[in-house]
C-alpha cells in the first residue's frame, strides 16, 4: 500500500481500519521505523480525544 502513495501529496491518502488498539499501535510503530517519511497516526478509543484532535488537524493544515 505505501508504494502506491503520492509522496508529494499533502492530502490523507489511506485509512487502515484494524479490529483491535494494539494492531492499530503496532502498525503505526512499524511505518515509522520504516522511514517512509510519511505522517501516520493511530486513533483508537480509550484515551482523550483531544490528542487526536489536535494531531488529525496538524495533518489537514498545508
């Protein structure tokens, strides 16, 4: 799936829904060790929605 990404792009590009928080954790860690250069952020429930929040708009703002 990255390799289909448009690395000039400042739109979100993909959305992987996985069934529990820490599949949703671990692959997050992954694509950021990877180096892939992409912005990436796991959402899950359980925690504060602000940190989302404010994350999610960090990555809508260009």
């Amino acid at each position: 799936m990255i390799d289909s990404l448009d690395p000039e792009s400042n739109e979100i590009q993909a959305l992987i829904l996985v069934p529990s928080r820490e599949l949703a954790i671990q692959i997050e860690q992954v694509i950021r060790t990877m180096g892939s250069g992409y912005k990436v952020n796991a959402v899950y429930g359980g925690r504060p929605m602000s940190k989302d929040k404010i994350e999610l708009n960090t990555y809508l703002q260009f």
